[in-house]
C-alpha cells in the first residue's frame, strides 16, 4: 500500500499557493508605459528626482490595477493614490521639521488611523497602505523638491496610470463592431454572471452546486462594483449603458431562481442551462439573443427560472431604450426596472456607519498592530541610518497587510521576493548602463507587476527590482544588499508585534464581519417573510447577504491559515459561515416559492427554524456575542408567511 501524501500546514500552504488564469494583457501594456516613460521623460530634462516621485506613484496605482470596469478603475486606482499624495506631503514636513522622537511619534499614530481605516474595505486599505508607505518614503528619502511638489508628481505618476486605464482599448473590445469601448469591462462583468447562472443550473444536484453557487456570487459582486463606479449623472447617461444596466438587473431573478433550485438539490435537464448561455453570448457580441429555450414549469423554481428568462428576452429587445415603470408588466419587470434606473445598492454607505467599522473591533485590532508595526520599525531604521531608512517602515507596512495573506505566509514569501529581487537587481545594475538601462528595467518591472500579484513572493520581487532601480537612478548606490537585511529585519518586528497579547478578544476582523453578514442575513430573511412584493429591495437585500458573507468567508480563509497560537482565536467561525450561506439559500428558496405559492411549506418552516436555532448556538460555540444572538425564530420572524 502507498503512503498518503504528508499535508503541509495551513501556514506553509498558502505561502506556495499562487493565483491562476489568462495574463492580463492590457494590464502589463499599461504597466510598461507607466513607471518607466515617465523617468525617461524625466531624466531627459535632467530632472530624475522628479522621475523616481512619480514613476513610484505610478508603481503603487500599478498594484490596484485589477479587471474592472473603466469607471470603478477610477475610484480603485484614484483614491489610494491621493492618500498616497497626502502622506508623501505629511512625510516630507515632518522629516524636515521634527526631531526623530516627534517623527516616530507622529508617524506610530498615523498607523493607527491608516490601519483602522483599512478595516473599511479593499479601496480603504489601499489608500491606508499609500498613505503610510508615501509617509515613510517623503519622511526617509532626501529630495530637492519641497513636499508639495513630490505630493503633485507623486499623484500625477499614479494619474498618469489612470488615463492609459481610460483611454486605451482592451484587446479585442472592438472585434465585435461594438462602437463604444469605454463598457468593455462591464460588459464582460455582467456576461460572466450569466455564464455563472448557466454553471450553476448544469452543476444542481451535483458535488459541485455549492461552489458554483460561490462563484455565482462572486460574479455578481464584480458585476455590481463594475456598473456602481464615479458617475457625472444619477442615472445612465448613454443608451450603452442602460442596456448593461438592464441585463446586468435581468440576471437577478436568473440568479434567484438559480439558487433556489440548488438548494432543491434536484437536478434539471441539460437544456435549462441553455438559456443564460444564450443571454452570455448575446451581452458580449452585442447581437440579439434570439429565441430562448423554455424550461418545464413542473416546480416553483422552474416556473420562477422561465418567468426570469422571459423577462431576460424582453429586456435585451428593449436594448438601451429608457424603460417605463408605467409599463410594467409584473413584479419581476417593476423590480428590475427601478434596479437599473435608481442603483444597485439599497442601503447607501454612511459616514455613521464608516465610523463604526473603522472604531470596531476590527479597525482597532489592525490599527494598533499597524501602529506598533510602523512606528517600531521607523524608531529602528532611525536608530540604524541617519539617510534613506524608509524602506524599514514602508516593508512592516505590506507585511502587516492582512487582506494579503495570512502573517507567517506574508512573512516568508516577502523574504523570499526581497532575495530574489535584489539578486536580480545587483546581476542587471552590473551590466546595463546608467541610466538607460535602469530606465528600461523599470519599464519592464512595470509590466511585469500585473503577473506578479498572483503570488506575493512574486509580487515583491519585482516591485524590488523596480523600486532599487528608482533609488539608483535618484542617486543611491549600492542599496539591494543592504535591503536585503532591512527587510528580514522588518519580518522580525512584524512577526513579534502580530503575536504580541493584545487588550479585547483577538480575531476582531473575522467577529466584525460575521457580524455584519449576520445582520445582512437577518435583513434579508425578514424582507422575504414579511410578505412584501418589491423584487428591487429583496434583490438588493439578497445581494448584500450573499457579499457580506462572501467577505466573511475571506477573512476567516485567511485567519484559519495562520500559525495555530492565532488560528485558535477564530475557531468555529467557519461553522458560524456555513450555517448564515445555509439561511440566505434556504430564505431565496423561501422567496420563490412564496412569489409562486403565497404560502411557505412545513419543510420550509422548519428548516428555517432549524438553521435560526443552530446559528444561535454556533454563535455562542465560537464565542460570538451580538444582539443577533438574541433573535427568537417564534417571536422575532413569523415563519408562518
């Protein structure tokens, strides 16, 4: 008999573990003539400071340049980077005019605001890192220019980088004789959610159901976020964009019917999948779908998926036309109307409710890691140099990222890349002329950032090669080795500050998002049973339930890979998720047959009793102690709708 095959540990795994899928094409064409046009230009006016300021502003913006829609590329890219710019000023005047006590001072409490901030969301921590990284850099590198100037060159590198995203077409954007290019990442967004519907449906009473039903959500999300970005207008400004708007609304109900079928667990003839295919095809080439293939109405969810894909035809016929809520013809119609006309998000974020997040648990946990973190590290490089001692703090800053990974993972894999990168750097800085061929290594580090981000070690690499180039160019020698040091250094400080005792209860990330995909759950479930027919609500509740759960489940993937001493403070959280995903289907299953129906069935009842009691007591296993806890199934909800 062969031996199993040894597991590696969570830790170790996911630092060998790397992203796959098709280089980013357009991505490493703008990478290439970002960072490294701008120091040529630069350095041709004998100006290269100037050319390192913003050739790392555009760097920085290079590593949040993610598929997506044009539009939300703006807010992605734009608002770390104006963080970024106001840091490198703040950097720059307190280098100038404090002393290194005051400097350590101010700069510890700028982690603290910079890593609560980033409990806020992905463009929230992108800004909070910039912040702190262009601190760091604005307060340790010498340049000529007063502050506000590296702040302004700094933003217009990372602008720069915004208009190629603008402006140059995507490969292929215009095979299909579709005029306008400008919505060729939300029409790719809001085909693949059709393709993900048609998985879904060929996968239903399979093995594979729940995962697809996973990416089913996570293509909604991204669809959601690429037709939700900065608009001149509350409402769609061209007849292009309505028409995603409206196919992007006509694959909620798909969508619905979809999971409620799923959660049936019965599986369905080859031909229901045919339909969403169809409707994929029809938003990518911009053609008519063409006639749709009806499924049986033999079972609410059936009848709920053609119900669906009728009104799915009607809307791609409309094509960009304006609709009219006056003449709706049903439910689905109404709700998917003011879906497209008035938003995709029910509940507008508030300042209110920012706040709470960035002073909960979560944000104040990660903020005070990041504080001690980075402002250790600036005392330590302070103590070790009296120039260039950046790159102490801005490295604790990525290690104590935790959206990147979990921390002894985050930790080896940026030792490893600084290695690597700096081997690299020393074996090209001996042969390629100053500085031409530094010019064209940045330009060539640049292209290779967007490959880079599916693996960390990878992604640090190449921003090292990138970043010792610029400091050569501005007139540091000599610098990879030492780099090398400063980095292990940085691993040392972060490694001991994340498993420092901490006041409050550890894992406060993962408890803040549980709690609020509970209450997005419990939002949801209570819409569905009070018996109220706005589709464009419960769609939009069911949306939320299903993302915030989602971000959930990221943070507890990430916290169940750590080293056991911090693992252990989120154990049973992923029991916590698997019963709330249980509630969300089980309530759109309950939604669907109630739209059919009117009435719930026992199984239906029950089963919701069941999972409310269950997440109650799983709640209360893992340590998780809210008002939702709270919530009686026969006194809170009425389960006899």
């Amino acid at each position: 008999m062969s031996r199993p095959a040894l597991a590696l540990p969570p830790w170790l795994a996911h630092a060998l573990r790397a992203q796959r899928g098709p280089v980013p094409w357009s991505a490493v064409v703008r990478g290439a003539l970002a960072a490294g046009p701008l120091l040529l230009v630069a350095v041709l006016v004998d100006r290269p400071s100037i050319g390192v300021v913003a050739a790392l502003g555009a760097m920085l913006a290079g590593t949040n340049d993610r598929p997506g829609s044009r539009r939300s590329s703006i807010k992605r890219l734009g608002v770390p980077a104006l963080a970024g710019a106001g840091g490198l000023f703040l950097g720059a005047y307190l280098g100038e005019q404090a002393g290194a006590v005051l400097l350590t001072l101010a700069l510890t409490g700028l982690g603290l605001v910079g890593g609560a901030v980033s409990a806020v969301g992905p463009v929230a921590s992108g800004a909070g890192t910039q912040l702190l990284v262009a601190a760091a850099v604005g307060a340790g590198m010498p340049l000529p220019e007063p502050g506000w100037q590296r702040a302004l060159f700094f933003f217009g590198g990372a602008v720069w980088l915004i208009v190629l995203r603008l402006v140059l077409p995507t490969p292929g954007a215009l095979v299909n004789d579709l005029r306008d290019f400008r919505f060729d990442g939300e029409r790719a967004a809001v085909a693949s959610v059709y393709e993900a519907v048609a998985a879904l449906l060929a996968a239903v009473g399979g093995e594979d159901a729940m995962a697809r039903r996973a990416a089913l959500t996570a293509a909604l999300d991204h669809a959601q976020d690429a037709l939700a970005g900065p608009r001149l207008r509350r409402y769609a400004s061209s007849a292009a964009e309505r028409r995603l708007r409206a196919q992007y609304a006509a694959a909620l109900p798909l969508a619905e019917a979809a999971t409620a079928l799923a959660w049936s667990g019965d599986a369905l003839p080859a031909r229901a999948a045919d339909g969403p295919r169809r409707l994929a095809v029809a938003v990518r080439t911009g053609e008519a779908c063409g006639p749709l293939p009806a499924p049986s109405r033999s079972v609410p969810g059936l009848r709920a998926l053609d119900d669906a894909l009728l009104h799915a035809a009607e809307a791609f016929d409309r094509g960009g036309k304006k609709p009219s809520l006056k003449g709706s013809s049903g439910p689905i119609d109404l709700g998917a109307q003011q879906t497209a006309r008035h938003g995709l998000h029910l509940r507008p974020v508030r300042a209110k409710a920012l706040l709470r997040t960035v002073t909960g648990a979560g944000g104040r946990e990660y903020g005070l890691r990041v504080a001690l973190s980075f402002g250790a590290s600036a005392a330590v490089a302070q103590a070790l140099h009296h120039v260039h001692w950046y790159w102490l703090p801005a490295t604790a800053v990525f290690l104590v990222k935790p959206d990147l990974g979990p921390l002894v993972s985050r930790v080896l894999c940026r030792a490893a890349g600084t290695v690597l990168g700096a081997v690299v750097f020393a074996g090209f800085a001996a042969v390629l002329p100053a500085p031409e061929g530094l010019v064209a290594l940045v330009a060539v580090s640049g292209a290779l950032i967007p490959i880079a981000l599916r693996h960390f070690a990878a992604q640090t690499a190449v921003i090292t090669v990138l970043v010792l180039s610029l400091v050569m160019v501005g007139g540091e020698s000599q610098a990879s080795w030492s780099r090398i040091g400063e980095t292990l250094l940085a691993c040392a400080i972060v490694l001991l500050v994340g498993h420092l005792p901490a006041p409050g209860q550890r894992g406060g990330n993962v408890r803040a998002r549980l709690a609020r995909a509970t209450e997005a759950a419990h939002a949801y479930l209570a819409q569905v049973l009070s018996g109220a027919d706005d589709r464009a609500a419960r769609w939009a509740l069911r949306r939320e339930a299903y993302r915030t759960l989602a971000e959930a489940r990221a943070a507890i993937d990430r916290a169940s890979a750590e080293l056991p001493t911090l693992a252990r403070h989120t154990e049973g959280t992923d029991e916590v998720a698997d019963t709330l995903e249980r509630l969300v289907d089980t309530t759109t299953a309950c939604a669907v047959h109630l739209d059919d129906t009117g009435r719930l069935t026992p199984q239906h009842t029950e089963r919701l009793a069941t999972l409310l009691d269950e997440l109650v007591e799983r709640r209360e296993r893992a340590g998780l102690t809210s008002e939702y806890d709270r919530l009686s199934p026969g006194s809170s909800l009425n389960l006899s709708a």
